[in-house]
C-alpha cells in the first residue's frame, strides 16, 4: 500500500497514527490542519478516507490556492490566515477530533497563543499532534542565519512571515500546560538518516522509510534516551501527542 508521506519520518509517524483511528471509527471524523501549507502530508489520507472532513488554515495564499486544487473533489476547506484566536470565527466546526500542527511552531510568534487555540479547537477526547524542527537552527546557512536574527525584530513590528526561532523543550511543556493541554507522548524524529533518504533511488524511497521509521520508534521506546536540547543536533523534530486537560 501506498505510504501516506515520504522524507519525513515524523510526519508518516503521526499520519500513521491518523490512519489507525480513522480506520477504527463507525463515525466520520474531522482535522484542523494548523499551518497547511499546500496539504501535500494530508491527499493520501483523504482519499483513502473520504468520509473525514478536513479543514486546512494556511497564510500563504499561494499554497492555499495549491491546497484547494489539490484537494478537490474532498470533503476538505482551506482557510488563508494566520492561525490565531481570530480564526475560529472561520472555521466550518468549532471543534475538532483532531488538530494537527507539523514543523510550523518554530514559525510562530505568539506560541502561547497559539498552543490555546490548539486547546480551544478540541473536541473533549480529542488529541493535538504538534512537531516542531530544529533543522533551521543546526549549521544554518546565510539565509537560515539571517532569518533566525531579523525574524524575531520583523515579529515585534507586526511582520511575522520570517520568523523564526529555537523551541525548547522545557517552554513547550510550560507553554502546553498554560494553554490547557495535557502530553500524552513525547517522541524525537528525522535523524540523520533524513539527509540519507534524498539519496535512496527512487525504487527503494518506500522500503527505507518504513525502515527509517522502524528504527527511530525503536530508538524511542527501547534504547533509553531520554531528550535533552543538545540532541537537537541530532533529532531534527521533536513530536508530541497532546489531549486537553479535564
């Protein structure tokens, strides 16, 4: 069968995730896709499940207009703004089985914010998948460098499209808590061997990934690493499972 995403072993994890409860459910169910982009991680999963309506927020209008095409013929709505308290006037349900937020945090100003929009999008017993990458930040290039120094100083000013910043580990779990949310797993992604991938020959992409992904699940139940920032370096994404607290 099909895997639902390539080159990212983090977000075929939590797509993975997705699909086992889709499968399992008698009722339809719906997803909050928080910083979309063209929606490129969700058409697979959409059209093996077309039952389960999708609702994409994204501010790029570009990758919106990418997204809607891409996903025509779905059950699926796609929102250009920024994923703020001010969106959920727009969207199509107040609440969600499912709010997914991937390698987008360490894009985002407000965090905090953000985190209780996250809490207030959720269904009771629903859950929140939100990963975050540290790649920008390891041997950034000119561009990366330059990014990570005026972002921040554009975000003060009212622009947010550069902004970007190292999330560590101990302000997500403040933040997460603060905003209502309760983590229900914490698991690091995207080794080196994502650099391997681009490299793999066409043919072979599918086998290494499930391979790559076998790896670094083992490496997070069983090996006994316990996360810390320094191994940013070597974990590009940091990947939480979170429900919202009683």
């Amino acid at each position: 069968m099909e895997l639902l995403t390539t080159g990212n072993s983090a977000k075929l994890y939590c797509l993975n995730w997705l699909e086992a409860r889709l499968k399992a459910s008698t009722t339809p169910l719906t997803i909050l896709d928080l910083g979309a982009g063209t929606a490129g991680n969700f058409v697979t999963l959409l059209r093996r499940y077309p039952t389960t309506h999708y609702t994409g927020v994204e501010p790029s209008a570009a990758a919106c207009a990418e997204a809607r095409q891409r996903l025509t013929g779905l059950d699926a709505a796609i929102i250009n703004a920024y994923a703020y308290d001010s969106v959920r006037a727009k969207l199509p349900f107040p609440q969600y089985d499912f709010v997914v937020s991937f390698s987008v945090l360490e894009h985002v100003y407000r965090r905090l914010d953000y985190l209780r929009l996250i809490r207030a999008c959720l269904k009771p017993g629903g859950y929140a998948l939100v990963n975050y990458d540290s790649g920008h930040f390891q041997h950034p290039d000119l561009k990366e460098r330059i990014k990570t120094l005026v972002g921040p100083l554009l975000a003060r000013v009212g622009n947010e499209a550069y902004y970007q910043s190292f999330v560590r580990e101990a302000d997500f779990r403040r933040m997460a808590a603060q905003a209502g949310l309760s983590i229900v797993e914490a698991k690091s992604f995207n080794t080196h061997l994502k650099g391997v991938y681009k490299h793999i020959p066409e043919g072979q992409r599918a086998d290494f990934m499930e391979r790559w992904l076998a790896l670094e699940e083992w490496l997070n139940t069983s090996a006994g690493i316990d996360y810390t920032d320094d191994q940013a370096a070597h974990w590009f994404t940091r990947n939480f499972i979170l429900q919202g607290k009683n």
